[in-house]
C-alpha cells in the first residue's frame, strides 16, 4: 500500500492566468487520480526563481513531487532561451542534488504574442500540460515507492 503524496506546486506570476491554467489542470487530473494527494501551491515572481524554491521545498522533507510552472517568452529584450535553458537545468539539478522528483510544466513558445488568440491557445494547452504533471506526478512516486526496499508491502524493482 502506497500513500498518497505531498506535492508542491511552484507557478511564476509572469503571465500569471496562462500559467494558472497548468495549476488547475494539475489539481483536476490530480483529484481524478488520487483525491487523498495534498498538493500546495507556491507562487515566485518568475520562471527564474522556481530552481531556488523547488531546492528548499525538497529539501524540507515535506513533499514528494514538486512541479514547477512558467511561460517564458521572447520579450524582444532579453534572450529568453537562455533564461528557459537556466531554469530547466536548475529543476533537473535540485532533483538530481535530493532525489525528490522536480516536473517542469515550464513552456518556452517559438511564437507568442500578447493577442486574444495566442493567449487562449496557451491557456487552454497549459491545461492539459498540467494534466500531463499530475499524471507524472502519480508515476514517479509509484516509481518511486516500488524502488525503495524498505517500503512497506513493496517488492524492489529490479534496474
């Protein structure tokens, strides 16, 4: 028998209801999956700070997955890949560094514009990329107590 998670859900505010979206999809197919998971939502000024805030909620113990959500786009300002690029490795490297699974629900488009189309595009597509956290969510912390031996009920897995 398996518990149910903690999980923390990290959203940067920058383009705060596209990427709202991705936090009510996750909480939908979450409830769905599992209605006993706690899952916490976290809010960061942008995509830059959610390594920082994943790493310190991983470290805490406290959650077993964290997601983290953003949508980093070409502003015309600055090179926007490079931050997407920082903010991916930064994710990969916390879960790597505690072993506590990190999602990146963190979108990077070729083409966004600030128009009527483009938005409810992305709203509706982060819904579903949320839906698609929370269903990995679910996955790696099955995965994640079948690899444990010492886990109650359950075999090792061979790897």
């Amino acid at each position: 028998m398996t518990k149910s998670p903690k999980i923390a859900f990290i959203k940067a505010r920058w383009h705060a209801a596209i990427v709202d979206r991705a936090h009510e999809g996750f909480a939908q197919r979450m409830a769905e999956l599992d209605p006993a998971a706690e899952v916490t939502a976290f809010d960061v000024p942008g995509a830059f700070e959610m390594p920082l805030l994943a790493q310190r909620l991983a470290r805490s113990g406290a959650y077993d997955v964290i997601a983290a959500a953003a949508l980093v786009v070409d502003g015309g300002i600055y090179r926007h890949d490079f931050v997407a690029q920082a903010v991916v490795t930064g994710l990969m490297d916390v879960q790597l560094a505690t072993g506590v699974p990190v999602l990146s629900v963190s979108l990077t488009p070729h083409n966004y514009q600030p128009t009527p189309d483009h938005e409810a595009f992305f709203a509706s597509h982060f819904v579903e990329k949320g839906a698609e956290a929370a269903e990995a969510a679910v996955a790696v912390t099955a995965l994640g107590y079948a690899a444990r031996p010492d886990a109650a009920g359950l075999r090792s897995v061979g790897v």
